[in-house]
C-alpha cells in the first residue's frame, strides 16, 4: 500500500473515531479526492474490518468507540452547554444517581460547583472524583468489576448494589438516540443505565446531538421512561416527534422551537413531564 493511500485510509478511521457517520462525498471533500476513491477506501477498510459499510457512506464498528480519555477531548463545548442546563433541573433533589461517562462527569463538576447538602451514587470513578471536590456531597460509590477503559465498575455485583436505593433522579449519558430510545455501545453499562432508570423518580438523559439518529444494541430506556432529555442542539424530525409523543421534555441550548424546561422536584413516583420538539 503507498504511504499516501495509507495515510488517506488513517485519516478516514480518526474521522469515524469522532463522527460515528460519515458520507462518501463529505469524505471525498475532506480529503480533496474523487468518490471513487473513497468508495474503494472504504471497501478496503470494510474487508480489514476497521469499519462497516453503509449505503453511500460507512460507519464506525463499536471496537472504535472511542474510551473515555479520548472522549473527554472531544466536544467540550457542547459537554459544557449541556450541563450547564442540567444542572439547574437538579434544584430540589437530595438524592441522585449518576452514570459514567465524558458527559456526565461535566454535569458532575457543576454539581460539585453549584449544589451543597446532596448524596450522589454512581459507578464511575471520574465522577467520585470531580464531586468529592465539595466536601458537603456524600458520595456513594458502586463496587463491581472495574472496567479501565471506561473508569467505572459494572456487572452483577454493581447492580445488585443498586437494587438497594432509591433516586429523586438518575442522570444517564448515551452512544445513540433513536425513536425507540437511549442506547449504549457498552451492554454492561446499559445494565448499570437501565437499573438507575428503575430506581429513580425521574430519569434526565444527557447527551450532545452527534448521538442523535444512532444505533447501538444495548438499549437501557425508551423514551416514555425517560423525563428530560438535556442536548445542545434540539433534535428533528422523527426523533422529535417520538420524543414528543412520550413527553418527555427537551432542553437544549439551541432549538426552532424553544422547549419548556423539566422542573426539578421531590422524590416522585409520578414526575410530571412537558413535552417539546423541534
């Protein structure tokens, strides 16, 4: 294989190590060569096993995925905006889950940050971490198996230990958004997601909109068991109208149409909800 061909083909599997999708003429445009080209790259690196074909582009395998390192490099801003407004829904809760991830280790610094006087359980050591910053928020952590990749236990013992508590909410990251759900790449995290959901009054999901329209096999919660979901950028088209079918509310930084915020409250069997879309 010539260096430059090689090189092509690199540049291609980093681009899907941050966009999970990607077309064949914005490939083409990216790096400045004919369609045909990306075609037979991406044939090429479907055969080694790097990626998986679609129709008219590719998309990543889950082994690209990328771990949480890498993750917390990317998307800053959006991870920022997103909790930035997550946060603000927490007001009255005294007792929360939170799920690992690049994502909501941002929503746990500004928890850290802005509230006091709350017992925080989660499974991921990031989020420990940031949140033991605030010397007023208990945590509780998980035991389980250690996963290094991802900086978070899982398995049976993890989840047996949530079966023992209660939520006022559980605040869950997500690899794909369908009109079915949240999904994860990790099945053994969508365990740990799926049982947090169970056992919390009200369930916010936190994820930026390059996880919209994304398809990943483990899913841990539709959306009528989902209360919020709090992105940068409002969802569309089919995605926002089953989101909106199952009320649950979108808050997000930037939308067509501004959604009404999900308001934070006392532990709740029956959390009210507002519908949006955009």
């Amino acid at each position: 294989m010539s260096r430059k061909k090689a090189t092509r083909q690199r540049r291609i599997i980093d681009a899907l190590s941050t966009q999970p999708t990607l077309r064949v003429g914005d490939l083409a445009e990216r790096l400045d060569v004919s369609t045909e080209t990306v075609r037979r790259d991406l044939d090429e690196l479907t055969r080694q096993g790097h990626i998986s074909r679609t129709y008219g582009g590719a998309v990543r395998r889950l082994s690209l995925e990328p771990g949480l390192n890498e993750r917390h490099a990317l998307l800053v801003p959006q991870r920022e905006a997103i909790a930035r407004l997550a946060v603000p829904l927490l007001a009255e809760a005294k007792h929360i889950m939170l799920g690992s991830g690049a994502t909501t280790v941002h929503v746990a610094r500004r928890i850290a940050f802005q509230m006091n006087n709350v017992t925080v359980l989660t499974h991921s050591f990031g989020v420990a971490t940031v949140l033991s910053l605030n010397p007023t928020i208990t945590v509780l952590m998980a035991p389980g198996v250690y996963d290094a990749r991802e900086g978070a236990m899982h398995g049976a013992q993890t989840l047996r230990f949530l079966e023992g508590y209660r939520a006022d909410w559980a605040i869950l990251g997500a690899s794909g958004l369908k009109e079915d759900g949240a999904s994860d790449a990790l099945i053994e995290a969508a365990e740990v997601y799926a049982a947090m959901n169970r056992r919390a009054a009200r369930t916010m999901v936190v994820a930026d909109s390059s996880k919209f329209d994304q398809t990943f096999p483990a899913i841990y919660a539709t959306w009528e068991s989902i209360d919020a979901l709090v992105t940068e950028t409002a969802p569309r088209g089919t995605l926002a109208q089953a989101i909106a079918n199952a009320g649950t509310s979108v808050n997000a930084e930037t939308t067509e149409t501004a959604p009404a915020a999900a308001s934070g409250g006392p532990l709740s069997t029956s959390a009210s909800q507002t519908s949006a879309s955009a």
